[in-house]
C-alpha cells in the first residue's frame, strides 16, 4: 500500500501576513498598486475626522467575537473613499490594490501594520458588515441613507450652501444581467407619459398591461408588484435619457440628486457638488424619491429657499412632492409640461381663469390668452417680440400680498390693488394712474376681477404656480439655472468619474446606496479642492488641516504661461533695450 506523505500545514502569521506558500485565490494575485497622493490621503483623513457615522463605523467594527480586525473601521472608511478619487472603479478588487499602495507611514495612520496584508476577503467582509449594521435593529438611527448623507456633510465641511438648489436624477445600472426577453418598462404611471417605445406600456394607467404582438415577461414578479429581470432583488426597469451612447431603457436604480445653484440670476456661478442623494429602483414615483432628497437637506438651506426641478416631479401628484415641499419652506420653479400648460377656471364667484399656473382676471384681453413659451432656439427678434407680449400680460396678473401662512395660505392682488398696474373703471383709484398703463374693458357697475384680494391654498395648482410667469426671459433665465445638475451628472459619468454599468459590483439597493455615497463624496472633494486650487486658494478641508495658503502668481504671468510663452528675465530685458 502506498502512503502519501503529510506535509505539515503552513504556520499563519499573527500579524496578518499570508505565508509565501499559501495557495492564493485568482482575484488575490492582482500585482496592481494604487498610490494615493498626500494631498488626498490628508482630507479623506480629516473627512473621517469630521464624519458624524465614524464612531457608529468603529462600534460596528469592534463589535464582534473573535481575533481582532486587522483591516480597521478607519482604513475602510479611508479605502472606499480614495477609490473613486483616483478615477478607478468601485470594485473590491481595485479597493484591495489601493490599501496596497499606501505607504507605511499612511497605513500607521490608519492602525495598520506596516507589512499586513489585507486581502479582498477583508475588504468585501468590512462593507458586507457594514451593510448588515445598517438594516439591524441594534443601530435604529443609522441605515444606509444615513449613513452616505453623512459621508455628503463630511466632504462639504463649512462649505456654505448658496440658498438654491437644483433636483434631478440620473440612472445608474445594476450589475445584474438582464435574464428575460422582451423586457417591458413597467415604470409608476404617475409621471411624464412614456416615450414612443417598443418598451413601453400602451396605457400608461395599467403598467402590465398585455402589448399588442408581444407576450407578457415570464419574469417573476417582486414585492413591489413590478417585475424583476435579473438576479438583483430591488433593480427594476427604468427610462433615462438616451446620453452616452446609452439606450432610453435600463435596469437598476435612479439616483435623485441635489446640488447648489447660483442664488439669483445672474449673480456668481455656484460650485455644483452633492448636497443630499436618495436611490431607489428605476421607475419607482419620481415625487417621492425626490422628496426623500429634499428632507435629507433638513434646515440647511438659507434664503431664498428655492428648489428647481424639472417636469418629473411637478407631473406627479401634488400630495406627493409639491405640496411637501412647499410645506418645507422652498419657493419652487418648474417647467411645464404641454399637458399642463392652457386655461383654467379661477375659484369660483372671484371672475378669475388659471393660465399656464398663474390666476388673472377674466378682463384679460383675448390676444393675450394663448402665448407661445420663449424657447432657446429661437432667434432674437422672435424672442423680444414673444417676451413683449409675455410683458402685456404680466400686467394683468394677480401677485403675492404676503408671505405664505402656516396653514398653508397665501393672499394674492389684483392688477388694479394699489400699487396698481392697469386702469379699472370699477377701481376709481386706479384710474387716476398714468395714462401709460393699460385701460381693461370692464363695465362700471359690473364685478369684475380686477381689484381683489384672494386667498389661495396649497391645493391650488401647486404643481404650477412659480414667483415668475412660465415662458418669459425671467423664468428662461432663473428656471435654466438648473443646468448646474447637468454638469455635475457630467462629473460623475464622464468628466471626472465613469460610473455606467460595472462600475460598481454587487445586488441590492442598500449596498448600492453605501457605494454611491463614498462616491460622491470623494467627487464633492475633487470638485471642491479643483475648483480652489485654479484660483490659489485654500480649500475648507486644507484650512481645518491648517495648511498654510497658497502662494500668489501675478496673473500677467498665468496668461504667459498659459499661452506657451515664457516671461523673459530681467537681465534679458534690459540687454535688450
């Protein structure tokens, strides 16, 4: 009989390092190496330092039997958070080579021995314990949303909000692969209509409805009584626009996000960062995906208090998001959707009509009903003489007399109230005005709606009213202000960040959500210390680091440089002359 011969087993070192001859895992031999340059590894530092989840993170960590962790809550908190500043994709395997490219003195720092070695297992086994912790009852103030608005607060420490803000969300696909044929996009009927798509339901008011010459999906159907393509328990199907070489379609999550505009028009350009997030599955209510943003924000926001959305989320019930947010303290502006824009009747017994969300008297003259929206591609004289008109109209409107009360009403005035902006024949004060305003041609002796006071509700047309007449240069000019989302979307998918499918690995929208948040808020330190080192100045997390401030260049000589012409010396100058 023949005997194999036993080799004893490999000894394992107490101080974490894996013995030469250890059979090592495919994902374990990765060779590449990450550096993390001072600068970052400094306010990834001091954003752990300022976080308000770093002791829940440590508590978590400590609290399990066992040898002690080697991989510490400060070493995962600082590794998924250098990841995505070094441009590389959330994966653990790209988290692993960037732990193994810090040097001895960062890895002292963050109470890692200098020659451990931490392994993808530690790294994938920290955010699935992290994960855990935010779904457990044993931590009842902390889940996922939570937690990355922690993280979002930590990367804008003392950065002051601008008193604006702009909402939007973009898609963000799951890992998952979608498993069945002829997917169909079976997005909350409470919305925009759905595109013109092969995809899409014909009844936007029965989302399983059968299609015409197509089989329903035999894909299982989720909690939620929506279907489920992939092994992805929450990612569902979705719309997004069709950027990046991407189709109208996707499977996965929508990602709401707020970010700062400037206060007015006009004033300085805003820095576009993250100021709160919310996920949830593709195609889920936009109103109530977008509200949980809102709240996330709580009482940060200083005047003017103005949220700017577009028509996702003013198309939607206005139980759901507008009146919310109005109850909130913000002054909202949208944009309209064909569907919304016309004429409706005012409250009744006042002689009053709603046109495009604004209330005007019936002696409006006829001309002056039905008025084309400034667009952006129209030429210059089509635009004055569209915003001339808007301007006639704007007369007759009824305006704000007070402040909004906390029972959720608002008076508003007539055109003919002092300080009036037409002449009433009912309105004997008003005709003592110029004779440059406009005369109505209501009856004396007659009602009619010029000089009133109403009293409004939250119930009336939220979704409509805005502080500026939807389809003039005002509005074009305060509601375009929103393109600071667009650029920070820019950032995150193509600029700065390539976050498409791939980019991050893994099920379920609680881990999904974990991600997003180390991401943006390393994005928010990008964008933050780019933006004050092209002007020399020192960025909030460099002050709280007490960095000294940086040094000055004249500007003649950044225009030099700038243009490839190199500023000639003194002594060469005075040869020359």
């Amino acid at each position: 009989m023949v005997t194999r011969k036993k080799h004893p087993p490999h000894p394992r070192k107490r101080d974490g390092r894996a013995d030469a001859g250890r059979v090592r895992r495919l994902h374990e031999v990765s060779t590449a190496v990450h550096r993390t340059e001072p600068w970052q590894f400094k306010r990834v530092m001091a954003m752990i330092d300022l976080c308000a989840a770093h002791d829940f993170v440590r508590e978590v960590f400590e609290h399990h039997r066992g040898a002690h962790r080697v991989f510490t809550a400060d070493a995962f908190l600082a590794a998924y958070i250098v990841t995505p500043m070094l441009g590389i994709a959330m994966h653990q395997t790209n988290v692993t080579a960037v732990v193994r490219g810090w040097t001895a003195s960062q890895r002292r720092a963050l109470g890692i021995s200098p020659h451990a070695d931490i392994k993808y297992k530690s790294v994938n086994d920290a955010l699935r314990r992290l994960t855990w912790a935010c779904r457990s009852s044993r931590y009842p103030e902390w889940d996922e949303r939570a937690f990355a608005q922690a993280l979002l607060d930590a990367s804008l420490w003392r950065w002051p909000p601008t008193g604006a803000i702009a909402l939007d969300s973009t898609d963000v696909s799951t890992w998952g692969r979608v498993r069945y044929r002829k997917p169909l996009v079976d997005a909350d009927p409470d919305g925009v209509p759905p595109p013109n798509h092969p995809l899409a339901p014909p009844d936007p008011e029965h989302p399983h409805a059968r299609r015409r010459g197509h089989h329903l999906p035999n894909a299982p159907v989720g909690r939620d009584k929506r279907y489920r393509y992939t092994v992805d328990p929450d990612a569902r199907m979705g719309w997004r626009s069709p950027e990046f070489e991407e189709t109208p379609c996707f499977c996965g999550f929508d990602l709401h996000v707020i970010t700062d505009v400037p206060s007015a028009p006009g004033r300085a350009p805003a820095v576009h960062i993250v100021r709160a997030l919310n996920l949830t599955a593709a195609g889920s209510h936009k109103g109530i995906g977008g509200l949980a943003a809102v709240q996330a924000l709580g009482e940060s926001i200083p005047d003017p208090h103005e949220l700017i959305a577009d028509r996702a989320y003013n198309n939607v019930r206005n139980d759901t998001f507008a009146i919310p947010v109005w109850e909130r303290g913000y002054t909202t502006i949208y944009d309209l959707h064909a569907n919304q824009r016309g004429m409706h009747p005012g409250p009744e017994g006042t002689h009053t009509i709603w046109i495009d969300g604004v209330l005007y008297p019936d002696s409006l003259p006829e001309g002056l009903y039905d008025l084309d929206p400034i667009e952006t591609d129209m030429s210059d004289d089509e635009r004055e003489r569209l915003e001339r008109r808007h301007q006639a109209r704007q007369a007759y409107a009824y305006v704000p007399h007070d402040a909004r009360h906390p029972d959720g009403t608002r008076r508003y005035r007539g055109p003919a109230v002092q300080p009036a902006r037409v002449r009433c024949p009912n309105n004997p004060v008003s005709m003592r005005g110029s004779l440059s305003l406009p005369t109505t041609s209501c009856t004396r002796g007659e009602q009619c709606g010029c000089g009133r006071t109403i009293t409004l509700r939250d119930t009336d047309y939220p979704d409509l009213r805005m502080p500026v007449q939807h389809g003039t240069l005002a509005w074009e000019a305060s509601y375009h202000r929103r393109v600071g989302i667009e650029s920070l979307f820019a950032d995150l998918k193509q600029n700065r960040l390539h976050v498409h499918r791939g980019y991050f690995r893994g099920f379920g929208i609680s881990r999904y959500t974990l991600l997003l948040g180390f991401t943006l808020a390393a994005l928010n330190l990008l964008i933050l210390h780019d933006w004050h080192f092209k002007r020399e100045l020192l960025d909030p997390l460099g002050r709280y680091l007490g960095e000294p401030e940086p040094e000055h260049t004249p500007q003649r000589r950044l225009r030099r440089i700038a243009s490839g012409h190199p500023e000639k010396s003194s002594a060469t100058t005075e040869s020359g002359r």
